[in-house]
C-alpha cells in the first residue's frame, strides 16, 4: 500500500551574504522582523522587478524605516541576497527513515521538494528573477554564484550518493543523474506552474506521477542482488 506524505515544515534557512553564512540566532523579535523585511523585499522584486526593486519600495511594503532596513541588511545585494538564498532556495532537511525501502525513501525526499518549490511565493519569486536575468547579464552571473552556495539546500543529489556508497545503486555521474531525475519527476510540473503552459499536476495525481518516475529511476540503477 501507497504510504501517506509525511510533512514537515521548512525551517529558516541561514542567512546570506555573497559568501557562504554562519547561520544567525535571533532574537524573537529581531527574526520577526527579519522575516517581515524578507516578505516586503519579496513583494518588491514582484512588483517592480529584481533590479528596479529599491530599498525605498522595501521600506515602503514592510512600514519600516530605511535605517531599520540597514541595520539587518547593510546593501541591497545583501538584502536581495538573502531573499534569494531564504525565500526561494530554501533548505529541505530530510531524515530517512531506514526502515522505508529506498523508493519510498526517494519519495518523500523528492514530494518534500515539491512541496517547498511549488508555493505560490517561490512560483512568483522564480518568475520575477528569471524575467529579469534575462534583460541583465550581471543579475544573471549573481543568480548562479547564489545557486551554487544554495546546492547543499537540495539534497537529492547527497541521498543519491550515499545510496551509491552502500552499493544498492550503480550512478557513475550522481550530478548528472539527481538533473536526470529532478527533470523527469519535477521538471514538467515546475515548467507549468512558471509558464502557465498548462495545468500542473497536483495532489494525487503529482504523487502517482513522482512514484512511476521513481520507479523507472531505481530499476535503471539498482544493482542486481
């Protein structure tokens, strides 16, 4: 029988800056205000654009003062910055339960994934970076240095490679093969929600369609007993 999607709510990933970041311990009040900065610099690049989006428009959407915007955030690199590596490549932890088979295994990490890409705010955000990389080639460089840090946010491809240390998978390019799957069980969805191409699966539907991936993935690169 088909087990239920186990859930489980995103922490808040570390804080940025155009090098990789200790992660901060805020106060209650500071992460409340963090996070309201984050939610009105997000509102910003959606509505203006990532490169016309000002610390002016932030300070308006979060009814914060320009100062307070500096005191967390000391540029609007930094700022734009951590809503890229918090808000849209947000870390997916993932513990595996050792007793599910690894198909099972691959499923919740994989419908965890989904679940964190395909929220309306990433789907907007991700819009709103791409529509702008395209007319800016410096916006364009920064989106890829920050994915780069953001790697270890997505971890298929570390579950891939521990599945091929314990000799129960045969991948000779784990990077090549997590782009393989990622593309064939989110891929399609993913382009469908951006472009609107046509109705993306959801519910039922997105778990049946993830699991038959899943399934051709595994048999391809299970080593035979």
């Amino acid at each position: 029988m088909t087990r239920p999607v186990r859930t489980q709510s995103e922490p808040t990933s570390s804080a940025p800056s155009q090098q990789r970041c200790e992660r901060r311990h805020d106060a209650p009040d500071e992460t409340a205000r963090r996070n309201r900065i984050l939610d009105a610099a997000c509102a910003a690049i959606q509505q203006h654009g990532y490169h016309a989006a000002s610390m002016d428009n932030v300070a308006t959407n979060s009814g914060m003062s320009k100062k307070t915007l500096y005191h967390f955030y000391p540029s609007k690199r930094s700022l734009f910055e951590a809503v890229i590596l918090e808000r849209l490549f947000t870390q997916i932890v993932f513990e595996p339960d050792p007793k599910d088979s690894i198909e099972e295994q691959l499923f919740q990490l994989t419908f965890r994934t989904a679940e964190s890409l395909f929220s309306l705010e990433k789907i907007n955000l991700l819009r709103s970076v791409i529509a702008e990389s395209g007319r800016n080639p410096e916006i364009t460089e920064q989106i890829t240095q920050l994915f780069e840090i953001s790697k270890t946010n997505f971890p298929i491809q570390d579950w891939l490679e521990t599945q091929v240390r314990r000799g129960i998978l045969d991948i000779p390019d784990v990077h090549d093969a997590a782009d393989q799957f990622f593309g064939s069980a989110l891929g399609g969805t993913l382009l469908s929600h951006l472009c609107a191409c046509k109705r993306p699966r959801t519910g039922k539907v997105l778990e049946d369609f993830i699991r038959c991936c899943i399934k051709n993935f595994i048999k391809a690169h299970i080593i035979a007993p």
